[in-house]
C-alpha cells in the first residue's frame, strides 16, 4: 500500500499514546447513549436499525428493513415513505414546538437572524411555492451555490419537500468546477447570490454561474438571493430575484410523501481521477443514520442544547450535520456565514459565549489554526456552555486534541473525533461521549449498527496492533446508492478492491492498537486531504497541463503543519523558463490557473520546475518520491525507477533555484 505522508506521523503517535479520558459520571449518568447500545445493535442489526427509523415520521411504515438482494445497491426501509423536509420542519411545529429558536444565524458582517421552526416552515413553504412556480418537478435536480446565509437552507429543504434532488456546490468552487457538476447533473435551476462576504468584504458570485450556464443548455433559471448588494449582470428571462419570486408566495404548501429511497442529493467528491462523481443519497435510511448519529453522538437534547457545526452546506458535513440531522432531531442550531478571524481571531468563541453553544463540532485544521493564534484568544470568553466537542475531516493529531480538550473543553467535555465519508452520509466510527474512554487521535470504535474492519492485502481481518486498509463489511442506511450516472465507477470505485469479501472499500488506512481501537492514518489513494477537503492529485494535475505552458505535472500532499496536506506540484515547462523573473512569474501565473479551473482551495502551496519527474519503467509517476522531495526527507527505494539519476537532477535543479 503507498504511504501517507501523514502515516508515519499518526503510527508514532499510536505506539505512544496510552492516555485516555473516560466522561465524567455525570456526564455517562445524563447521557443519550450507553453502553448496552452495542449489545442491541449486535443481537439483531436489522431490528436495531427499524427501531432507529422510528425517530422519524413516515406516512407509509416499510415493509422490509434491508434489500441486499442486488448488492451493492441497497435499499433500506422498503416500501417506506415519507417527506425528509416534513421531519426536519413541520412535524416540529405540529408538536408544539413552533417558538423554538431553529436557527440563530450570524452573518459575518455581523447581522443577525433568529428563524423559528414556524418560520422555518413558512420560509421553506415559500421557497417550495416558489420551485413549483418556475415549472420544477419531482426528480428535477437543482444546483445549489451560495455563501451560507438561511436561504441556502431553505432551498435545500425545498428540493427535499418537492422531491427535487438538490446538487450543492461549495461556493469556493470556481465557474468551471460548478459548468461541469451542473452538466453532469443535468440541473434545470440554480440557486446562488449577487456575491458573499469572505474575510469582511463582499466578493462577487453570480458572475461564475453566468460564465458556468453559458455552457450548461439545460438551465432555464437563474434564481438570486441579493446578500451583498453588489451590482450583477442580468439575463432577461433567464435570472429571477429571490425577492421577486418567493416573497410573494404563498406560506402554505401541503408536502408530499415519497419513497424511501427517492433521490435526496447529489453531492460532488473527488476520487482519484479528474473528474468528480457525483455521490447520490436518497431519503428514508440516510435521514435515520443522519439522526441517529446526531443524537448519539453529540448527546444531542431537543430544547435544551444549542448547537454548532461550523461546517459550510458545500461539504457532506453541513448536509447531514447542519440541516438533515440536526433538523430532523429539532435542534437549535447556530450558523455562521463567515471565517474564523473576522473581524477578529476571537469570533468563534464570541459567538459560543453570545448563544452559549453546548456542542461544538469542528475540523482538525481549525484546531490547529486557533493554537497557532493562541489559546490566549479563547481564554478571554466565557466557554463554559460547553459541554461535548467533535472533530472531523482528517486524523486529529493528539496534540490538537488535548490543546481542544483543555483550552475550549475546560478539561470537561467528552472530544468525538468522527470518521467518515461524503459516500457514507453519516457517522461510521466514533467514540459516544457518555460511554467511551477517548484517545487522543483515536477515532476508536464503529458505532452501534455500523461494521467496520481492518483488513490486510488480501482481504483479511487482521487483529489487535495489525494494520491494513478500512473497510465496511456490512450495509449501512445512509451509505451512498452510487455515483450519478455512472454505475460502472460506483462498482470499480468502491466494491472491486475486495470484491470476493463484498466489502466497501473505503480508501483509508487504518490500525488497531493493543486494546483494538481504531486509528485512522489517511488516504491510501491519490487522493489529498488538505484543510479537511478533498482533492484528487490528478484533478490539480489536469488543471496545470491545461495551461499551455505546462508539458507535465505531478501533484503530491506534503505532511502541512496547519492544513494537514499541502498541495506540492512539481511541473515540467514546456520550452522552459528563459530567466529566473520569467520562472518566478509564471509559478504564480500556474497557482492562479489552478484557483481559476478548480477553486482557491485547490491552488497548489508550492509549484518547483523540473526538468524531469521521476518514473517507473512501466511510466508510472513515482510520487512517493516526489513527496520525499517535498518533505525534505531523505530519499527512499530509487532502484525501480526508469532513470536513477532523474532524482539527482530535480534535487540539484531545486537547490539552485532555492
Ligand atoms: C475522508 C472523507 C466526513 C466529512 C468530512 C470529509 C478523512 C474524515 C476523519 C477522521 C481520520 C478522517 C478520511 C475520509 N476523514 N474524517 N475523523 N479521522 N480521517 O468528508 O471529503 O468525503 O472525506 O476524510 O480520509 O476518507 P470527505
């Protein structure tokens, strides 16, 4: 298997750490979730299961939990329907809770908006309204590509309401990246703003989706949200006003039951080719799991707590951990529009003490980042409402997880370091709060109901202290039901690596240690990890041979003190560099390019003309010794390269340049 570059780190880590921290009394006595939890799951999985779905409202019950029959496509609750925006809005306000705070958005200017759950459903009927009005029907798919203000919210849960299948894209995604999800999705609507607030100034938006629609015939509307006031290009008949189209609406709209498994999202990830794929979700068993998890997990109580996410609605985690499941377990949520440091490196605690946040669930890099800024800041606010942390997105080094536990937690809070995946939906593998004994870095143990093993080369369970690749043995609710449009990829991606076993392959290394908690130790593929997002090495490649200056590209994750990786491209000049200037200008042009055709978050940290990359006889780009360079590491195994004096070349060309 190829080494993470993160690997080594987090295989040291785990040979040392021997601390760990049971939850208090207190905390176990109070909690959602106990330890017998386990022994139901295992007794019967299926019944366990039926009995979590129970959280939600169906209007048909199912008639079978599990239909494996066509592996790996499943079906879960079938026969079953129900409306995924019924269970997270207005059951609520039928059980009398309509006054309960849902929201308390803070935007980033610092305006605030308080949506109750009758708000919400008037809001959410209104945009439904709305979609019918436009001609949208069931099944329709609608891009979704806005900053996180309520009504990128209120759009999600009224494609859900109307059974039209939603396709959010992160807002930090460039024009190109956004043509080719709506092309791939055929959507027929998209959703977004005059411009969004990055860092305390407004930044245009809507000009990337006129240049994305330009090329996409299927889209008819345009539908914008006016959030900064910034002046937009118009196209009569084509671009319609928030304002103009919902407003006016109707505050009644009757919601419709669907099938289980009909079509909630699409969400966009990368794999370890260039294009993304489009991962489908569907309703009954991903709104259960979604639900489930949230009340396990976090020690959610309806009515009492108040919750954050700081996750954006671009990711999985804001689907499933800011509007399904939260919703559907009538949270009240905070949602912030903005960066942690504006206007100042304090905000996040700011907004803790302002609402007083109970559960706080953030990423790896954001931890790091607030050391980094010094745990001074976090000291000048009242935390003391806290009471459950959660981490997610990448290994959580146990550095960062003691300096969370103790500067944000007070030494008090139970940390729930949460693995999983855009294709699982939810939460796979996680301590619960009120029963485990956490490791610093661990994300220690499948939940109730979930399967998972670590298995070896072969496909084989290996046992305490063993090693290999994550995988999951069993079928899980809210696991995706494949890769729009593509079925074969669906197969290859996941269910080829072992496919005698029919075990998912996850893409992840994974250990053991001695008392058999999971460690996680990073992607096993192409794929990099950088702040918690997912980009493929090939995808930023693709992107710098696409300029006319680049002959070839390699892409590796460097091991990143603050982003986990940082992306390090290693670029052969076309006609070469005649100067140093003329070398130096063109690897901020490359950079910039890179941001252009993917997005900011993919521009790479560092980009080294080469004269040559390193390659196996069979052709094969040999990264792991690009990543050494990257590194700065000593060189490992260069006998199965094609030309072993290619190293010496690139090292020396770097040292002079350097
Ligand atoms: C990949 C999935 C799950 C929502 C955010 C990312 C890595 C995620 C953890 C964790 C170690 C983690 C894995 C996984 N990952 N959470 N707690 N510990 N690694 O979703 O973009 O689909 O990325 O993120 O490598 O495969 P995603």
């Amino acid at each position: 298997m190829t080494q993470p570059s993160d690997q080594s780190t987090a295989l040291d880590n785990l040979l040392t750490e021997s601390r760990a921290f049971p939850p208090s009394e207190e905390f176990a006595k109070q909690a959602n979730a106990d330890a017998s939890l386990y022994e139901e799951a295992a007794t019967d999985r299926e019944a366990f299961w039926a009995k979590q779905a129970e959280r939600l409202h169906w209007e048909t019950r199912w008639s079978q939990v599990l239909d494996w029959s066509n592996a790996p496509f499943a079906k879960w609750f079938v026969g079953g329907r129900l409306n995924v925006a019924y269970n997270c809005v207005d059951r609520h306000v039928d059980d009398g809770h309509g006054d309960q705070v849902a929201i308390h958005w803070e935007g980033e200017p610092g305006d605030t908006r308080t949506i109750t759950y009758a708000d919400l459903k008037r809001e959410v009927s209104k945009t439904a309204n709305a979609l019918l009005s436009l001609g949208l029907e069931t099944g329709d798919r609608v891009a979704i590509y806005m900053p996180m203000i309520p009504e990128a919210i209120f759009s999600m849960l009224a494609c859900a309401r109307l059974g039209l299948t939603h396709s959010v894209v992160f807002g930090g995604f460039s024009a190109e990246a956004l043509r080719s999800r709506i092309e791939d999705a055929e959507a027929k609507l998209v959703i977004t703003t005059d411009g969004q607030y990055r860092r305390g100034n407004p930044a245009p938006l809507k000009p990337a989706v006129d240049e994305a629609v330009a090329k996409t015939p299927t889209v008819r509307n345009v539908l914008v949200v006016r959030r900064t006031g910034t002046e937009v290009d118009w196209t009569e008949g084509r671009d319609l006003w928030w304002h103009d189209v919902v407003e006016g609406q109707s505050e009644e709209h009757t919601p419709q039951a669907f099938d289980s498994e009909h079509p909630l999202y699409i969400l966009y990830t990368s794999g370890t080719t260039g294009r993304p794929k489009g991962i489908l979700h569907t309703s009954g068993g991903y709104l259960t799991q979604c639900a489930y998890t949230h009340n396990v997990v976090f020690d959610h109580k309806p009515g009492q707590d108040v919750y954050w996410c700081t996750a954006d609605i671009g990711w999985v985690t804001g689907h499933s951990y800011i509007v399904y499941g939260p919703l559907a377990n009538r949270v009240t949520q905070v949602v912030y529009e903005g960066t942690p440091n504006t206007p100042h490196e304090g905000r996040h605690w700011e907004i803790v003490q302002k609402y007083k946040v109970s559960i706080y669930y953030t990423a790896p890099t954001l931890i790091r980042t607030f050391m980094k800024w010094g745990h001074d800041i976090p000291a000048k606010f009242d935390l003391s409402s806290l009471r459950v942390l959660g981490s997610v997105g990448e290994p959580i080094n146990p550095e960062a997880w003691m300096w969370y536990r103790e500067h944000i937690g007070g030494n008090r809070c139970p940390i729930v370091d949460t693995w999983w995946q855009t294709e699982t939906g939810a939460i796979m593998i996680s301590p619960l709060p009120g029963v485990t004994a956490a490791k610093p870095g661990s994300a220690m143990a499948p939940l109730p109901g979930v399967s998972a093993r670590v298995v070896d080369d072969t496909g084989t369970p290996v046992g305490k202290g063993g090693g290999g690749y994550l995988v999951l043995d069993k079928p899980w609710p809210s696991m995706l039901r494949g890769v729009w449009g593509d079925e074969q990829r669906y197969r290859e991606t996941y269910w080829s690596r072992f496919a005698a076993q029919g075990f998912y392959f996850a893409g992840d290394g994974a250990k053991y240690d001695s008392d058999g908690a999971v460690w996680l130790l990073g992607r096993v593929d192409d794929v990099m990890n950088v702040s918690g997002h997912r980009i493929s090495t090939t995808e930023v490649e693709s992107a710098l041979v696409s300029h006319p200056r680049v002959a070839e590209a390699a892409v590796v994750g460097a091991t990143d003190p603050t982003t986990g990786q940082g992306i390090v491209a290693f670029v052969i000049l076309r006609g070469g560099a005649s100067s140093e200037e003329e070398g130096a200008a063109l690897v901020k042009e490359l950079r910039d390019h890179v941001a252009k055709e993917i997005g900011p978050i993919a521009k790479p940290r560092q980009i080294m003309v080469v004269p040559e990359l390193p390659k196996t006889r069979s052709g094969k780009i040999m990264r792991r010794l690009l990543r050494d360079v990257a590194e700065n590491r000593q060189l490992g195994d260069v006998t199965t390269l094609q030309d072993s004096s290619v190293m010496d070349l690139i090292k020396s060309g770097l040292a002079k340049s350097s």
